[in-house]
C-alpha cells in the first residue's frame, strides 16, 4: 500500500482554525482586502485536506509567528530527557515535540514553556519517575491533565488544570512518578 501524502490527509476543525485566523492578520496588515478575506475565509471552512489549506495562505509570507500549522504532526517525533544524579532542563527558546519522555530518577526535570516554539495543540509527557521531581512552567492558557498520572510516595500539585485557552496547549502527563513529584506551574516573580 502506498504511503499517504501528508498534505492529503483530512484537516479538522482546529486547523481550519489556525488558517482562519491567518488570513485575518493578512488583512490586517493590509495584504489581502475584505472580499478578499471573505473568499479566503469560505475556502478555508471548507477546506477538506491540508492541501486545500496550503492553498489559501500559499501566497502570503511564511512567518513563524503567524504561520497556521497546515501539515499533521508527525506522532513519532519524541525527546527523551534523563536525569540520573544530576538536573536535567529545557528553558527559554527550544523546540517542543508532540512527545516527551522523561525518566526523573535522582535529578530533577525542569520544563520551562514560557519562550518554547511550541506548534502543537497537545504535548504528551510520558514519566518513568524514581527520587526526582518533574517541574512544568506554563504560559497563560496552557493546561496540564494529569489523569493518567500514577503516584508513589510523591506529590502532585497541578497549578494549572482545566482547558487551555484559545490559542493554548494542552500538555498530558501520563506514566508514574515514583517517589518523586510533580508541580505544574506559572513562573516565580524571579523567574520573570
């Protein structure tokens, strides 16, 4: 059987969300006019696949900052952090994967989301805990669901359960933590 282009595959709401609000900030930057946004904005809701969204943003510039996401995650795509003895951390601009995978045995696993480059709607941390502890520091509108969270003898303090925000993130934590804890977060005023 023939591999599917990525492109080919059916997009959902969310991402006919993204595009949407793509082309909003074209016309608001003066790129594209009204009939324009509006045309745009029917091909965009009925777009079926990826590639039926590429098309409507293709001409306009391709910035990070306001670049829909129009191709699915690629689900295979993992970063393992260790943390044997010593702390182990992630902060300021990096790069978040769909998935994690963090084993906190003696050290500590710190994940500081406030600056990440994050296009995914969903982050899954998989936790192989022992001693350590795994802290999450989250922007406003992120939420972290810790259902599937198994504990030891350590603590879960989940300063930021509920639903994401509109343009947020849900970051599920599943696996065990051992006699380590868990603490999700906003940032310490010193760490502002």
């Amino acid at each position: 059987m023939d591999r599917l282009d990525p492109l080919d595959m059916r997009a959902g709401d969310p991402d006919r969300e993204r595009t949407a609000e793509v082309l909003r900030r074209a016309a608001g930057d003066g790129r594209i006019d009204l009939d324009e946004l509006d045309d745009r904005l029917g091909r965009a809701y009925a777009a079926k696949t990826y590639r039926d969204l590429q098309a409507v943003v293709a001409d306009l510039p391709d910035d990070p900052a306001t670049r829909a996401p129009l191709a699915p995650v690629d689900r295979t795509e993992t970063l393992e952090l260790r943390a044997g003895i010593s702390d182990v951390r992630r902060s300021g601009t990096w790069a978040v994967p769909a998935r994690l995978r963090v084993w906190p045995s003696m050290g500590n696993v710190k994940l500081d989301f406030r600056r990440a480059d994050c296009p995914h709607r969903l982050v899954e941390i998989d936790v192989n805990g022992g001693a350590g502890n795994l802290v999450l520091i989250l922007p406003d509108g992120w939420a972290v669901d810790v259902d599937g969270l198994r504990t030891g003898w350590g603590a879960v303090k989940n300063r930021r359960s509920g639903t994401p925000g509109p343009d947020g993130v849900l970051v599920r934590v599943t696996g065990g933590m051992g006699m380590g804890s868990l603490v999700a977060r906003d940032a310490y005023f010193y760490e502002k």
